[in-house]
C-alpha cells in the first residue's frame, strides 16, 4: 500500500481544491492488483466510473497501480481539444520522479493541483454554482 488513511485524506482535499477552480472532475483510483497495460486498464476504469457522463466531458482520471507503481492519466473528449499530450507528459514524467523517489502522497497531489490549474484555464467556473458531479472519494 503506497497510501496510508491520512495520505488519502490529503488526496482528497487536493481533489476539493483543484475542483474548486474549474468546472472539470478529478478521479483518482488506486488498484493492488494490476495485471496488463495500465493505460488500457485506467481506460476501463474511466468508463466503469462514469467519467464520461459529465456534463462538459471534461473529467480527469489518475489511475495508480500501487502493487507495480504505476500511474496513467485519462483525459475526456473535451480535456483534449484544449490540453496538449505534452501537458500530460510532463505531468507523468513529473510524478514517475516522485514515485521514484517515494514520495508518492506528494507527487500525487501535486499532479492533481496542476491539473486544476490547467483546467482553471480551459474551464473556468464562476465560483458560485460549482456543481460537484462525480464523487471526490478515491475508488479502488
């Protein structure tokens, strides 16, 4: 387990917090028993979460294999009109480093902040009808 209770308290605010500042939707599902490509893995996942049912299509998934430590990032039809591969590249190569490190809580979290902040852009809220359509809680 790379998370403890605490650890994923934090997570989850990081997730409020991020939310707050765009109308898109952040996911973060842990797996212990990853057993193929973890991209295709997080693709199903998405799917099985509802992700694609937002109102803007705008969600976001952070798939972390704790048993292989391993992360995959989805994006939704309209993360991809407006945020560029090389965003997410970054970002992956950016938590691998932190994973690498283990500092997994941090890496995680700041992932999910700069996510937010991208969305902020892309998708901006006015901050006063922030309707929260997927649940904050990490799934596994």
């Amino acid at each position: 387990m790379l998370f403890t209770p605490q650890d994923e308290e934090y997570i989850i605010e990081a997730i409020r917090q991020a939310e707050a500042m765009s109308t898109g939707e952040i996911r973060v599902h842990l797996d212990q028993n990853l057993k193929g490509d973890a991209l295709a893995t997080a693709q199903s996942i998405f799917t099985k979460l509802g992700m694609e049912k937002t109102k803007d299509r705008n969600g976001v998934l952070f798939y972390v294999s704790e048993n292989k430590k391993k992360i995959a990032i989805i994006g939704d039809i309209n993360i991809h009109k407006y945020v560029y591969q090389n965003f997410w590249d970054e970002l992956l190569k950016e938590i691998t480093l932190s994973f690498k490190d283990e500092k997994y809580k941090e890496g995680l979290i700041n992932a999910i902040l700069k996510t937010g902040t991208k969305l902020k852009k892309f998708f901006p809220t006015d901050g006063k009808n922030i309707e929260n359509e997927l649940s904050n809680e990490i799934s596994r």
